[in-house]
C-alpha cells in the first residue's frame, strides 16, 4: 500500500489514522479486567475487539469489548444504541454484559 493513495482522498486519510489509533491498542489491558487482543471492526462511534477477561473462578473467557468515543453532539444516539444492545436477545448477537466508564 503507497501511502500516496490516501493523499488523494481526505476521507481516506482520517480513516486510515483512525484504525492505527485503534488497532495501536491491541494487547492492551484494560482495568485489569480485559485483554483486548484482535481489532474487530471500526464504527461510528468506537470500535470492538476480541478480547479475554478472567472471571471470579480464574476462568478465562473470549468477550467482544466496544471502546466508544463519547461525543456530547451525538449523545442521543449513542444513549439510543447502548440501550438496544441492553434489550436485544438473538442466538446470531453477542449478549451485552456489562457497562463501564
């Protein structure tokens, strides 16, 4: 890839600078609950990671963790979107476990 390419595209530019912030943050643990290991995907509003996380019982288990950019301007939406993930139950949908900040 040259990066010449992205140069030509200011959109392209952004994105790209966006997903090595957030790739960057790959075998980072995160207060000493979660080891995010492997960059899923980038969204709107954050991105998910494959991650493990050490139970009370020194289980370990394999977790989706969604980092999300707070924004006051995008606020409703991103309250809306927390709370589906809190209500919707399907066998194809990771169930939402638990919020921190």
């Amino acid at each position: 890839m040259e990066l010449s390419l992205f140069y030509q595209d200011p959109n392209l530019i952004i994105e790209f600078m966006f997903l090595q912030s957030w790739k960057s943050l790959e075998g980072t643990h995160l207060k000493d609950k979660y080891l995010l290991e492997t960059l899923l995907g980038i969204g709107g509003f954050g991105a998910v990671f494959l991650s493990k996380t050490v139970g009370h019982d020194g289980a370990i288990a394999k977790v989706a963790v969604k980092l999300m950019v707070w924004d006051s301007k995008r606020e409703k939406e991103q309250t809306q979107e927390l709370e589906l993930a809190t209500t919707l139950k399907h066998d194809r949908l990771i169930n939402f476990v638990d919020l921190d900040h």
